[in-house]
C-alpha cells in the first residue's frame, strides 16, 4: 500500500503545472544534451564539445525570443568619419567616405533582423550594423580567474567602440544608440590537478569589479551609459549581475553573487534548491533589452521574492568604485 502511495504522489507531481520547474527544465536540457556528447568523446577533443555548447545556447535563445530577431556568430562593424584629406574633393561624395572598424568575434549575437538586415550573413556567421544590436554573450566552456579577465578586457574593447560610435551617431543627428545586454556564460570551473576549484561566485564577482577598477578611465567611469557586463553566471551554480544598493548609510553600484538555482517550496512551506536558474535568468536578460513586451510571471518564475533565502555560499556585493565587499543584500 505504502509503495502505491508513493507512485500515486509522484503522478499527480507530474501533472502538476509549475513555471519555475519548467524553467528550471529548460537548463536541465543542457546538460543532458553535453554529458551525452561527453559520454561518447570524452575528454579526447574538447573543442568540439565547447562549440556544441555555444551552438546549444544559440539554439535556446532563438527558441525564445520573438521571430523580429535574430541569434547569430560574428562581429560588429562600426563607422566612423574618414581622416583622409577632402581638401580640393569637389567630386568626393564625403557621406560615402568613410572608415570603419569591426569588434573581435563574438560568439552569439542577438539583433533586430526586421529593420537592421545584416551587411553579412553566410549560414549562422554575421557581420552586422550597431543599430541592430541587443545582447551579445561570450560562452567559456571552463572559467578560471584569468578567462575571467579576458572575457572583461573584451566586452571593454566592444565598450569603448560602443561608446565612440554613440558619440559618432549623436553628431550626425541619429536615433539614439541602444546599450547592448553583454553576458557571460561559463559552462564549468576548472580544477587544477590537486582538485582545487579556480572560480567560484565570489572570485567570479571580485574579478569583474578588480577588472573595470583596472582599466576603466576616470572618465569612462563617469559617462553614463557606458556599457559594463551585465552578468556572468556559473552554470548551475551561481549568477553575477550588475547591482544598485542602498544601505542606511550609503548608496551604490556594483555586481552581486546570488543563487544559481531556483528556490521551491514543499508540501511543509519549506524552501529548497531545485533546478538550474542560469538559463533562465540569461534570457531574462536579454528579454528586458527587447522592445518587445514580456510576461514577467513567464520570466522571473522563482518561486521566493528575496536573495537571502538559501543564498549562494559566496554571495555577496562587491562596491564597482571602491571594491570594497558590501554588507548587505541588494
């Protein structure tokens, strides 16, 4: 009797409706999918495995998002005035004499593929316009502090070209330059031969902000908006996003390390750790930077409204001017 109790009570879960288990499923495939492919090839050509798990977000993000946008890899051209000489140029055409300059490759591109056609396309590979641009996510199959400190040197450089192609467009009059959604999403941390972890929430978000403190300019600091990451995540294990704070004493901004896991409650009104949340709070990210409408009960399904119920055991905020770790949960 006891095991037909059991098998009736895991039925009726499994016709239950419940967003955040769905979210969570949606991550769930992920892994699945990868530790299939692991249990054929092994550790034997691991960049074959890398390029499956950014061909598997790529997928995930075009399934949903609306159809007036497009997920692609590739670069970013910008333009920018030409320095040739114009003098004596009566036959010139000086709107057509331009120069331009392209970002690095990034690995998933998300535009507006309605009103910005791309200038390049050749299967999934795209060069396109600024314009179009809402998200671009850099995809690390093993994140260590140092693939960390890449991954900010390059979404810096997209930044700075970002920022003077913005001013560049503002001079000539043009619609206002959309700040582009940049994520990175790391698969796994590495473990070095004595089995130590070379990442974790914490070294992931201190990283992030030592990096900026770094290289930003005091005057790049200032500018606003400048376009900073705006969350890097350990693939069921934690999420860093760009933060607000406020304490009785004082304000700021900065990047924080929360839960990478959904929270659900049991039958007691207990929480727990239930499945992936990354997934979901990736393409939440990218949703907020559309113009299109969203269904917030569809995009934040976690089912506790605060960070301090069962937290990450690294979470925490880390000040982005001072680097100083915050006491306090954004």
């Amino acid at each position: 009797m006891k095991n037909d109790d059991m098998m009736r009570n895991r039925y009726f879960a499994s016709k239950m409706g419940d967003l955040t288990s769905y979210a969570g499923m949606v991550g769930d495939e992920f892994s699945a999918k990868v530790n299939r492919l692991a249990q054929l090839i092994g550790d034997s050509h691991e960049p074959s495995v890398g390029r499956y798990k950014e061909s598997l977000l790529r997928h995930c993000i075009e399934q949903f998002i609306p159809k007036r946008y497009s997920v692609g890899t590739g670069s970013i051209a910008f333009t920018q005035e030409s320095h040739l000489n114009d003098e004596n140029s009566e036959n010139v055409d000086l709107w057509n004499l331009k120069e331009h300059y392209v970002s690095q490759q990034l690995d998933i591109v998300i535009f507006d593929d309605h009103n910005f056609p791309p200038i390049f396309r050749d299967a999934e590979f795209v060069v396109v316009r600024p314009e179009s641009v809402r998200a671009v996510v850099e995809v690390k199959g093993y994140l260590t502090k140092k693939v960390v400190i890449e991954t900010v040197d390059g979404f810096l450089d997209l930044a700075r070209k970002w920022h003077l192609y913005s001013e560049y467009t503002e001079r000539w009059g043009r619609k206002k330059l959309h700040s582009p959604c940049m994520q990175l999403m790391g698969w796994d941390v590495y473990v070095d031969k004595a089995g130590a972890a070379q990442c974790d929430g914490e070294t992931l978000r201190r990283t992030i902000v030592d990096t900026y403190r770094k290289r930003l300019t005091t005057k790049e600091r200032k500018e606003r908006p400048f376009p900073l990451l705006s969350g890097a995540y350990i693939y069921d294990d934690c999420i860093v996003n760009q933060c607000g704070y406020s304490t009785p004493t004082v304000h700021g901004h900065g990047y924080s390390t929360d839960r990478g896991r959904f929270i659900r409650y049991d039958e007691d009104r207990q929480p727990f750790l239930d499945r992936d949340a990354t997934i979901s709070s990736l393409l939440a990210s990218i949703y907020v930077h559309l113009e299109t409408p969203f269904n917030p009960d569809f995009v934040y399904p976690d089912q506790s409204m605060t960070r301090s119920v069962l937290p990450n055991q690294h979470s925490g905020i880390t000040d982005l001017i001072s680097g100083n770790d915050i006491d306090f949960l954004c």
